[in-house]
C-alpha cells in the first residue's frame, strides 16, 4: 500500500510541477464547456426548471433529456445518464469522489446531498464527463456554492413545503454571514412523508421516509488571490422504506468533508488554481424488520471510506484554454449480511457480501479549447489512470476462491479516455460534433459481490473478478436553429460499448436467497449498442407566453440479439408558460409511450403508455428588502395510475398532489 501512496504523490507532484511550466502561457478567449448545467440555488427561481423550490435532487436531475431516475421507492433514485446505469457514470459531490455502502443500491451519492447545499448540477454526456473520474455514461456533478465576499453582512431565510400526497413535510432555515475576508453559511433542512398514494387513491405501503441535511461553508480570503474553504455536510436518513424491494432501511447516514485552496488571477497565464483534500464517510443498514412476512430475518449493513485530493488549474494562451486535472482516492467498501432462522435453535448465518474491498486510484485529465474563429471551438480531452483493487478480508478472499481458485488479493488496471469536439455558433444557427473512446474499471459489486439478491430478475448475483475493463465508442451531433421567437434543436448519441457487464445464468450454481430463480455471475457481452434522438422547440407567443416540446427515442441491444434493460421507450414533454416579473404559471403534459422493446431476458416486462398533466404556479412578494417566493400547483392533475419504464417492478408513481412551497428570504 506504501508504494501505491508514494505513486499518487509523484503523480501528483509531477503535475503541478507541468503546470508551474505553463504559467508562461496567456489566453485571449475563453470557450464553453459542452455541458448541461442545471441551476437549482434558492435565489436562482427559473419557471421551467424549478416548479418546486424544496424539490428533491431526484426531481431536478429528471428535468433534463439524457437523465432518468431509477426508482424503487419514494426516496433515494438512483441516475441513470444515455440509458446507463450509476455504475457506468461518474457521479460526484463538488468533484469528490463518493461511493455508496449498499450493494443493493439503495443510497446513490445524489440521496446524501439536498438542495439546500448546492448550486448547479453539471451533466456532461458520455466522455464530456470525465473531467472528475472515469466514465462510458457520463458524469454529473453536483456543486456547492463558490465562496462569498461580498460584504452584504448577515442574510437568513427560512423556507416551509407541504405536499399532501403522503402527508409530505419539509422544513429548512439558512444563516449567513458575509464579509470582505470571512464568510459563513450554515443551513438545514429537514424531510419527512408517509406512504404516497398512487392514481385511484391506492397506497403504496413501505414507501414513506424521513430525512434530515446540514451543512456547515465557510471561506478566509488570504489575500486578493488566494481562498481557504472548509465544508461538512452531514446527512441521516431513517425509517426509509423501498416498495419495490424486500427490505427497507432503518439508517443512511453519511459525513462528507473537504478543505479548498484556490487560486485566481485573471493577469496571469494560470487563471485559476483549485486544490482540495476531502474525507467522506457513509453508514448504511438494511433490515426487514417491519416486513409483516418474510422467508428468514436478514440484517445487511454496509460502509464506506472514502479519503481523496484534487489539484485543478485553468490556463489560457493565445486561443488555447488548458484545463489540467490531477486527482486521486482511496476507498473501502464492507458489507455483510447476518440471516437470523425462524427457528431459534438454528444458528445464524453470516457472510461478506463486500469483502473489504480496497479501491486506490490516481489519474489526470487534460482538455485544450482551441478558438479557430470567433465563432468556432475545437476542443480535444483525455484521461488517464491507474485503479487497483484489493481483498483485505481473508474469509471474503477464500469465499470468492470457491469461484475463482486462482483468484490473487489485488488486481491493477490502466485506464483511458479520449474525446474531440467541433463546435460552430452563428447567429441562426450552432452545432457540436464530437467523438469519443472511454473505458471503466467493474464496480465493487461487479468485481467481488458475493450472493447478491436482485429483486428485478429474482436472481442472485456473484462478482467476476476477471471482468476486463468495459469500453465504449461513441458519436454525437447536436444543433440548434433560431428564427425570430421560434427555436429547433436536436440533439443524439450513439455508444457501441465492448466487453458490456451484465449478469449471465450460471446453471451450475445454487441459489442462497429463498424464493430465487438461481444464479447469475457477471460476465460481458462482446458489444452492445445504445442510441438516443431527441428533439426540442421552443416558441415564444409573446414577453409572456412560451411553448416548449421535447421529444425523444432511445434504443439498445446486446451482441446475445436481447433488448437491454433499463430502455427509455418514446417520450415527450409539452408546456405552456405565461412569466411575468411577479407570477408565472406553466401547464405541463409529460408521457411515454408503450415500451415495445422492453427486454424479458432480463427480467423486465412490458411498460403500459402514460400522459399526466401538472399544473404550476409561482409568486414573489417584496417587503422592504426582503423577498418571499412562493410556489404552488398540482401534479397529475387526472389522478392517473401509472409506472415508467424505471420504476423498479413497476411500482406505481404518486397520483394527485398538490404542493406548496414558501421561501422567506431576509435581507
């Protein structure tokens, strides 16, 4: 282990002393980062994005095209990005690495963070998203607020929500204090809801969830160039409850911190220099404990470590802007499943289902944006990196031995990215080309999961070790034509991954779970395919009124001639807004089609079409200085039953709420 921290420190020494070579460099121009940014802070309200001001983070991240939400109950939804799961994306907290500590994916990175902590969430589709980790999806970060000096003293809002599909209650409080020098925001926030109702007023047991968020920011400007930052958010979640899975979760708990040096000077070749070391920690227990019937009592609690740097800088020269990424982490992953027997006299039965599993890696990322006019962008990027895996359990080691005889304690794998874009903007018109290769190491599960029960396909699952590193080309075109208040664009992509993992039948083996229908162990598929085509319009009736459509088509395929899992079938989107400076309202009409290409090979069946309609509505109010928002409507208005494609063993979505939102911010 000394000599993989001695590598990470020489790795990351050698860059910074790359990028103190290049500080004789200047830029004139900057370019813009293929991106999609969503803004979700409480003082930036936008009518389309933020119908709701206390949403969910899962709510917001569904707003986009490529995004999707995979769901098993009403709380903790996992992303799904160009129809791949969280496993093939690099999901990140401000550019810090997060793993979570339950093997049956109940607690994504995006359930420990809340609204109240961030303030934009940037999606880059397939190796656009890169910049923070190796992806083949693509990666979305969320972002915490930049440090304040503003000097505007101290600021305090408090904001309240009520939904009453589920008796839903939020409740959150911020202070802040700005200075020249100093800043502190502290703020949290507080979620509480019994099981929703589905459409016709059926409930949807095990499906409520109570949560609570704070977070601590503070910043010290040392000089006019240089800022310390310091940070903690602090996440509990109990009483969870997962409608589309055997067991619930009594605790997700989770502590992330970090402390930032940055650096900026807009004088100098190096225009920005960011550094931060972070530490994150996360709890999480499955039990079934309120389950009223179940084959045998099973306890399941997971952890994970994570201790990680990141050393960023932005430097410009003539036409080119040069971002430099050096970046590295250490995890530990352990979880383990306890099965009580109803017959007392029988012993229990213990195994790792993680068997301590230690991840390191150090990498680099480099991207050059290259002006060739005022108005066209070369971009090219690429990533690097070494990852190791290593067993540190003996009794973990010898159980995946059982499979794998020749199974080592660690295994080391290089990893690679590479992409290019073109992009053109003229005034009726812009457009991006681009293309890219990425490559993935398997996850935890992947890899070393021992006896993981799917409720999907009712299987359990066993890790390969021996899984090669899952690969990906990629293609996408996007443009955009503008005339007068009409706007047309679409965008599409198409990734043909090698060596895909996916889990494949193993006649040979027994079942561990009761109730399965055997086992399956991850192996890949020589290739698989997936595509997607979206187009959107936008029609501006006049200063008040807008139309705006989307709609979109996805497809994929394995070498084996089956459908994937997890295949946005058609969909669409229409809405009509009416803005005024004071008040906004907007009718929504969101739908899929029937998904006529769903994949029962791999335990889905077919998803029924859908169309709900939402209606919302939102006001400002000024007192003196302060400002109160309040933002209000009804969601499935008709009461309508019905699943995604997402929605984990089709558990119903929540039928008629109606919702309310109100933010008094205190100047």
């Amino acid at each position: 282990m000394v000599k993989y921290i001695l590598f990470s420190l020489g790795f990351l020494f050698s860059a910074i002393t790359f990028a103190q070579e290049l500080e004789e460099a200047t830029v004139e121009k900057d370019t813009t980062q293929l991106e999609e940014v969503i803004l979700i802070g409480e003082r930036k309200l936008s009518n389309y994005r933020q119908e709701k001001t206390l949403s969910s983070i899962d709510e917001y991240l569904e707003k986009s095209n490529k995004v999707s939400m995979i769901k098993r109950g009403n709380y903790a939804w996992e992303p799904s990005l160009n129809n791949m799961d969280s496993q093939r994306l690099a999901v990140t907290i401000d550019g810090m690495q997060i793993f979570g500590a339950c093997t049956d994916k109940m607690d994504p990175i995006t359930s420990y963070v809340d609204v109240s902590n961030l303030e934009k969430v940037s999606i880059g589709s397939g190796q656009e998203g890169t910049e923070n980790g190796h992806c083949v999806g693509g990666g979305i970060d969320l972002q915490m607020p930049q440090s304040k000096f503003n000097g505007t003293g101290l600021k305090s809002s408090v904001d309240l929500g009520y939904e009453t599909n589920g008796n839903y209650k939020i409740a959150g409080l911020e202070l802040e204090y700005a200075g020249n020098r100093f800043y502190i925001n502290a703020d949290g926030i507080f979620r509480k809801s019994d099981n929703y109702d589905a459409g016709g007023n059926k409930e949807v047991l095990y499906s409520q969830f109570q949560k609570y968020n704070v977070s601590i920011q503070g910043g010290y400007k040392l000089s006019d160039n240089h800022v310390l930052d310091a940070n903690i958010i602090y996440d509990k979640a109990t009483d969870v409850g997962y409608p589309a899975l055997p067991m619930d979760v009594s605790l997700a708990e989770a502590l992330i911190t970090s402390l930032t040096h940055t650096y900026k000077n807009d004088s100098t070749r190096i225009k920005s220099w960011e550094s931060k070391l972070y530490f994150n920690t996360i709890t999480h227990i499955m039990d079934d404990s309120k389950r009223p019937d179940v084959p045998i009592r099973m306890d399941m609690p997971g952890w994970s470590d994570t201790y990680g740097f990141y050393s960023k800088a932005t430097l410009r020269e003539n036409k080119h802007s040069l971002l430099v990424n050096v970046n590295g982490f250490y995890n530990r992953s352990l979880a383990e499943m306890t099965m009580y027997p109803n017959d007392s006299n029988q012993p229990a039965m213990f195994m790792y289902t993680w068997p301590d599993i230690k991840t390191l890696y150090t990498g680099i990322y480099l991207k050059d944006a290259f002006a060739l006019a005022d108005d066209k962008t070369i971009s090219a990027s690429t990533r690097f990196g070494y990852h190791n895996n290593s067993i540190d359990n003996e009794v973990g080691l010898e159980s995946l031995q059982i499979f794998y005889p020749e199974l080592s304690d660690s295994k080391s794998r290089f990893l690679m990215s590479l992409s290019a874009d073109y992009q053109v903007k003229k005034e009726k018109y812009d457009a991006t080309f681009g293309v890219g290769y990425g490559e993935r190491a398997p996850s935890v599960s992947e890899g070393y999961g021992f006896f993981l029960f799917n409720s999907f396909d009712n299987y359990d699952y066993i890790g390969n070790p021996n899984l090669e590193n899952e690969k990906a080309l990629e293609a996408n075109v996007a443009a955009n034509y503008y005339v007068d208040k009409f706007k047309i664009g679409f965008e599409t992509s198409y990734f043909y991954l090698t060596d895909y993992i996916i889990g494949e039948v193993d006649e040979s083996l027994s079942a561990m779970t009761i109730g399965a229908s055997g086992v399956k162990t991850y192996n890949a598929l020589s290739h698989a395919s997936i595509f997607d085509f979206y187009v959107n319009s936008t029609y501006d009736i006049s200063e008040a009124f807008s139309i705006n459509g989307t709609v979109g088509y996805n497809y994929g395929r394995g070498s084996n001639s089956e459908n994937l899992p997890f295949i946005k079938p058609f969909s669409y989107l229409a809405e009509i807004n009416y803005t005024r400076d004071m008040f906004n309202v907007a009718l929504q009409l969101d739908g899929n089609g029937n998904q006529t290409k769903y994949s029962s090979y791999y335990g889905e069946n077919e998803t029924a079409s859908f169309a709900i309609l939402n209606l919302n509505l939102g006001n400002i109010f000024y007192i003196k200085n302060n400002k109160i928002v309040l933002k209000y409507g009804l969601e499935n208005i008709l009461d309508t039953n019905y699943s995604t494609y997402s929605d984990w063993n089709n558990i119903p979505r929540q039928g008629r709420n109606f919702y309310m939102n109100l933010s008094f911010v205190i100047n």
